[in-house]
C-alpha cells in the first residue's frame, strides 16, 4: 500500500491481568496477608504506519481528566519519528488500576506530504463516549488483535482513500 495519511492509525492492545492466587501456607502466620489485587485492564498504546514506505511524523499527545468539579490538562510531550514501511512506534501503557482510563487522551500527527504541504490528523483514545471511530481488528503491524482508531479528521480535509 503507498502512503496516504490514512495509512497513520493509533492501535491499542488490551490485556486482561488476572492476579495469582497467594500461595497456601502449611502453617499459620501471625500476620496480614497482602490485600487482594483485582483483575484489571492494560492496554498498550502504539502509533502505526501500515503503508509500504518511510514516513516522518511528528507526533504531539495530550489529554485531559474531570478531577472532582475540574478539569485538569494532561501535560504531553511531542517528538519527530521516522516510522518505517509497516512499523508500530509503542507511545504509552494504560493501566485501569491507577486510573489511567478515566482520562481521554490524544495524539496530533503532523505528516508532510509530497507537495511541500503537511496533513494533521486527530486520534482520540476514550473510554467511554465517541468510540465510533474504533474497530476491533487483527492489525497487520502488531500482528495480534487491537483497538484500530482511525483519525477523527485530518486537515486539510482529505479524500477517502479506496481499498487497494
């Protein structure tokens, strides 16, 4: 596949952690025992280029969280990457048990096109609301089953592009 912008997707590979059990003991020990984890999420985030050629990308996170009646701004970084021809570039771990999926995060991906011109797409990564963008899919790149999110939009408006 050429490159097209559409070919920059954010995929997230979710995993179930379950715990293990404690080990019986064969005596009694006058002591607490561990409290007891839950199984939770975590899910590791990656930007992916499932064209055939190398693309420069800059990259730009962000998000935010409702902290009691506030808002509160998630600092992000941005950085310029070389992702190669059908290539993942790992971006952060979520972990639903320090809360990580009460936030909404995004990426901003600034690609150069050919014409001297850049396109800038949006992926949102939610938990809850607006996941109409979202697919479950086994994903070329990672090679295992992930959330695929598709750019919200990218600027300038650009064409779909057509299933080769």
């Amino acid at each position: 596949m050429t490159f097209s912008p559409d070919s920059i997707r954010v995929a997230m590979v979710e995993t179930q952690f379950n715990p293990q059990p404690e080990l019986a003991l064969t005596h009694k020990i006058r002591q607490s025992s561990r409290p007891m984890e839950q199984p939770h999420m975590i899910g590791t985030i990656y930007l992916l280029n499932r064209s055939d050629e190398s693309v420069t990308v800059e990259v730009r996170t962000g998000g935010y969280v409702t902290n009691d009646d506030a808002l509160e701004n998630y600092a992000g970084k941005s950085r310029v990457v070389v992702l190669e021809p059908r290539s993942a570039l790992f971006l952060e771990t979520a972990d639903e048990r320090s809360g990580d999926f009460e936030y909404h995060l995004w990426y901003s991906v600034a690609v150069p096109l050919p014409d001297g011109t850049r396109a800038t797409g949006t992926f949102a990564v939610r938990r809850y609301a607006r996941r109409d963008f979202d697919t479950y899919e086994d994903d070329p790149v990672l090679g295992v089953n992930a959330r695929i999110i598709a750019a919200t939009d990218w600027w300038p408006r650009l064409a779909p592009v057509q299933p080769a």
